[in-house]
C-alpha cells in the first residue's frame, strides 16, 4: 500500500504593512499628480482586495520612487519654469495702468463698475453694473466684490467679501488689472 502526502503551498497571506506600503505608494502618486482621483480610488479599492504581493506590485509598477538623478533633474525644471512664470508676472505688473487710491479723508467708498453713477466706471464687457467698492476703513485699504460675475482679485486671487488692499497690489475687475498706487 503506498501512500502520498499531497503538500499543498498557497501563497502567504499579505500583511498589513504590505498593504500599507501600497498605499502610500498610491496616496504619494496623487498627491505628486501622477494619478487621477479616480484612478487612485479604483486602485485603492483593488489593493485592499489584493490577496498576493504580485497583485499590489502591479498596483505601484508605474509609480515607482524616482532616483536622485530624475528628481535632481524635474528639480531643475521646475525651478526655471517658475523663473519664467515670476518673470512674466513681474513684467505684467510694471506695465499695468495705475489705479490712484482716493484721498484717506473721503468718508464715502469708491464704487467700481460700468454703471454711470459708480465713481471709477469701467466699461468693459467682464465688469459688472456694480462691481465692487474700495474704502478706507481702520487705517487699512479695504476692497469689496459687491456680487460681481467675473469676479474680482487681488494679486492673481479671487475675492470672496472683502480683502485688504495696499500699495502696489494688483487688483482685477473681470478681465481688467491695474496697480494700486498711493501717488
């Protein structure tokens, strides 16, 4: 009589840490823009159904940590493509009309807008009827949206409510910019 052992070997079971590791992998691939959210979700939710290494190493096969030379080099380009950006934006500024603040005394805002009635009238096609209204409150410079529909920025930033402004600040209305300037 012969008998035979049968030794069955399945693949050990994937440990947390594992798939922790994995999904750092994958949480650092979003946070760097190397993957979509949805790509991310799809791939979060394969990885926690993961059940070998070989499936979580497809999962991260593509997002693999780059090595110091790549990383020196996307360094490097990114630091002259903010050059570029910091320098367009600079010689933008300089070449925007200036829009003098009204005198410190005036009790009444200064309303910004195409209507005839505003004290500072834009007609332009991106400015409201009544945009928004600049007046100095505190000591401090303060610029209002009053309800625009293209908006209102300082500095690149769109405002919601109110925002302190100063000298040498850039400020839009719609699709119009200038330079506040105190002389």
């Amino acid at each position: 009589m012969t008998s035979s052992f049968e030794h069955h070997t399945y693949p050990a079971r994937l440990s947390d840490a594992e798939r922790d590791r994995a999904l750092k992998v994958l949480r650092d691939g979003v946070a760097l823009g190397r993957l979509s959210h949805d790509t991310f979700v799809r791939r979060m939710e394969l990885a926690l159904a993961a059940r070998r290494s070989a499936e979580l190493e497809v999962l991260t096969a593509d997002l693999r940590p780059e090595n110091r030379w790549s990383r020196a080099v996307f360094g490097a380009v990114g630091a002259v493509s903010g050059f570029t950006v910091r320098l367009r934006r600079a010689w933008t500024v300089e070449r925007l009309p200036k829009l003098l603040l009204p005198p410190a005394a005036n009790p009444y805002p200064l309303r910004i807008g195409r209507d005839p009635a505003n004290g500072l009238r834009l007609s332009h096609e991106s400015v409201s009827r009544v945009h928004a209204e600049l007046s100095h409150q505190g000591g401090a410079w303060v610029l209002r949206d009053l309800g625009s529909t293209n908006g209102t920025s300082v500095n690149g930033r769109r405002v919601t409510g109110a925002v302190v402004v100063q000298d040498g600040d850039q400020i839009g209305f719609g699709r119009m910019s200038f330079r506040l300037s105190a002389t």
